[in-house]
C-alpha cells in the first residue's frame, strides 16, 4: 500500500490505500472523506468504496488526515491508537467558551506575571498521564447529542474526565500574549482542553489560535497530500488508463 504515490488500477483502491492528507482550514474530517470518496468512486465507477479517517481533526485546525480505503479501513483503529505531535499556537491572557476561535473572547485576564519559569512548570504539570475534561464545543456524546450541540444553544453540558498522555510539551517561541507548543501526545487528547489547563495553570487564561498536526505514529504530514493535488493524480491517473 502506498503513501504518496496511488496505484496503477483502480482495484487498489478497494484492496487498500493509505493515503495522507494535509486537510485544509475549514473542512471538517468528513468534509475530506467526503471529497476523496466521491472523487475515486466517479472517477474510477467504483459503486460502493469504504473511505475512512483514523483520528478527527477540528475545522479549525489543519495537517495530517490520515485515510484509509478498501481492505485497509480494518487498519483504522491500529493507526488511530498511535501517537500524535501537534504544533499549537496559544493566546495567552483571554479566553472563549470553545477554547479556539469558533467563539468570541469570554474573559480577559493579567499576564504580566507570566514568564518562561512559569510557562515551564505549567508544562511540567501537565505532562505525563492526566485526567482531562474535553471542551463544550467537542463531538464527545451526551444522552445521545454531540456536545457542541449543547453548547451551541447555550447550555453548559456536564463532561467527564477522561485519561490521557501527553509524553511532551516543547515551547518553540513564547512572546507574550502568543506561545507556540510542540506536544505529543496519546490518542484521544484534546489540545483546546490543553490550552485551557494551561492558562488556568499560570494563574491567567488560554486559548487556542491555531493547531496543526505534524504527525501520526510514523506517517508525517511532509509525506501529505493536499486536496488539489490528489485531484489532479487521480485525473491523471484516470487519463493513463483511457490511454491504454
């Protein structure tokens, strides 16, 4: 099964592909699914394709999706469960209900306080296994609803606690208010929650102004494709077989 390069025959891809995206800002994981399901399906009349993602990402944060087709859907769960690096920009001093930017700022609060001592351990708090309470605005489920359902008609959904690891933070860049994180981290880990542990830890506020995943398991999203180019392949693709 490929990374960046697709098979000679449409057949692959009902016998597998692993393919990686870079998902754009904006789109949803269904979105790309979505997209790249429809594209091969029309394109290679193929009736019925599996298409799945191993690991959502938020609209708001791009990188690497990674999808799996065919017979290589049974690889989903093996690939999700693997660890995760993140590049995430902080604001530091203010916060919004969502923890990012989907809501306006909520509270502002001093940071004249904070410095790199302080920054660190704040890291060093929060690293190493944790309980952590997903955001409001997440897909977690409640009595059968999305919490972000809840959230969004202005009820405050109560959430549990959930176990995570976060192996590392790394501060690339701090100049206040901005604080730019290299994290890796476990399967399930909420880096918007993160963000809020954060500000709260430095005795301020936090949320989160960009988000970018780097990399899963041993898959980086340097080997990604961008929507526009995996279109152009496939066409290409399609052309060649016309051909012979």
């Amino acid at each position: 099964m490929s990374v960046k390069t697709l098979s000679a025959v449409a057949h692959h891809f009902s016998e597998g592909e692993i393919l990686l995206f870079d998902k754009p800002y904006g789109w949803t994981s269904f979105d790309l699914v979505s997209k790249v399901r429809n594209t091969i399906s029309k394109t290679h009349k193929i009736k019925k394709l599996k298409v799945g993602h191993a690991g959502t990402l938020d609209p708001l944060a791009t990188g690497l999706l990674i999808l799996c087709t065919g017979k290589a859907t049974k690889m989903i769960d093996n690939i999700q469960a693997e660890q995760k690096e993140y590049i995430a920009t902080l604001k530091l001093g203010a916060t919004t209900p969502s923890y990012d930017l989907e809501s306006e700022e909520n509270g502002v609060f001093p940071t004249e306080h904070i410095d790199t001592a302080l920054i660190q351990e704040a890291i060093c708090s929060y690293t190493g296994t944790i309980e952590q309470v997903p955001p409001a605005f997440s897909a977690v489920k409640i009595n059968g609803k999305r919490a972000y359902e809840h959230a969004r008609k202005g009820v405050d959904p109560e959430l549990k606690a959930k176990t995570v690891v976060i192996t590392n933070i790394e501060v690339i860049s701090f100049e206040m208010p901005t604080l730019i994180l290299r994290i890796t981290c476990s399967k399930g880990t909420y880096i918007r929650s993160l963000a809020r542990d954060l500000g709260e830890a430095l005795q301020s506020g936090a949320y989160l102004t960009d988000l970018r995943r780097t990399r899963s398991g041993d898959y980086h999203v340097d080997n990604a494709w961008t929507v526009d180019d995996f279109l152009k392949q496939v066409s290409e693709q399609k052309t060649k077989e016309e051909v012979k």
